[in-house]
C-alpha cells in the first residue's frame, strides 16, 4: 500500500498496455483489501495514474468490504463505485459476503471483525442494487461466479441471481 507500490503498479500496468496494445481486450487488477485498489477513490486514481483507454476495473464489490461500515453500507459504496468508474468495468464477481457477530464467543472476541466469503444470497451484500447497478452501465459487464465449493452451491447461487435479476426486471439472458 505504499507509494512504491502503486507505482509500479502503475508502471506494470503501463508497459503491458503499450507493448500489447490491445483492441478488444482490458487489463484489470482485482479490486483486493490487501492491495494498492481497495476503494473506490483508490481504484480511480489508479485508473487516472496509469491513463490508458483499455486499463479498466474487473468489479468485485464483496473485496470492497473490509469493515462493518462497508458491509452494511455496501449499496453506497457500490453507488461511489459506479460514480467514480463505472465507465471502467469490464467485468464483475458474483459472491457475497458475511460477518460474524461475536455470538458464542468470548467476550474479548466479541470486537474482532470476521468477514467470510459466502454463496450469494447468504449474506449482507445487497444484490438487488448490485444487478440494477451493473445493469444501467451503458455496455454489458459479465458476472461470474467464483470460490464456491462445488456444482451444486454454483447451481444454487446461479438460481439466486436470475432470481433477484427476475424481480429487477432485468433479462440476463438478453446479454445486457
């Protein structure tokens, strides 16, 4: 997280675009809480720093929380990020999120904040305002699934978001 290293993340990203010089294709770095890119504000001065057309932002709104705020105000920060880059996602993870309270534990314990990647639809991430979101950007973002144990929790967490998509309004089989 040190100035350092956002710039050579700025300079990795600079000379694989300007040596490739893709026509289709973006090069993303996954938003992560341990990494130059764990905010929204964060993400946009990458974007503005490493200042190439196809250098974008592969949307992963469950390794934007990383405190209690963030995961019960996770429609806001989803809306900063589409404010601030919007524009800039190519792609976008379908995974949610969940945070244990303390309950069972030792009283000391009780204010360690545990965040547990879980099947979407099991926790806090607010998936209604993620689809609309993702589908008002004026191109089509992919939304992929990720980390699930086996067929049977993807099958289920698939269900899950044509399901809220369904009662979005939105076709996801439309491709848009």
């Amino acid at each position: 997280m040190s100035d350092e290293c956002f710039d050579a993340a700025v300079e990795v990203a600079r000379g694989i675009l300007d040596d490739v010089q893709p026509k289709r294709a973006s090069l993303v770095y996954e938003i992560y809480p341990f990494s130059v890119n764990d905010s929204p504000a964060a993400i946009r001065r990458l974007l503005d720093a490493v200042d190439r057309e196809r250098f974008g932002v592969h949307m992963d709104l469950v390794n934007l929380v990383n405190c209690p705020r963030a995961y019960f105000e996770n429609a806001a920060l989803l809306a900063e990020s589409l404010r601030l880059f919007g524009d800039r996602i190519v792609s976008a993870h379908a995974k949610d999120i969940s945070m244990a309270r303390g309950e069972g534990r030792s009283r000391s314990a009780a204010v360690s904040v545990v965040l547990e990647e879980v099947r979407p639809g099991l926790g806090g991430i607010d998936y209604p305002a993620y689809i609309r979101g993702l589908h008002q950007l004026p191109h089509t973002v992919p939304l992929m699934l990720e980390h699930l144990e086996d067929q049977i929790a993807y099958d289920a967490a698939a269900t899950y978001i044509r399901q809220v998509a369904a009662a979005e309004g939105i076709d996801l089989d439309a491709g848009g």
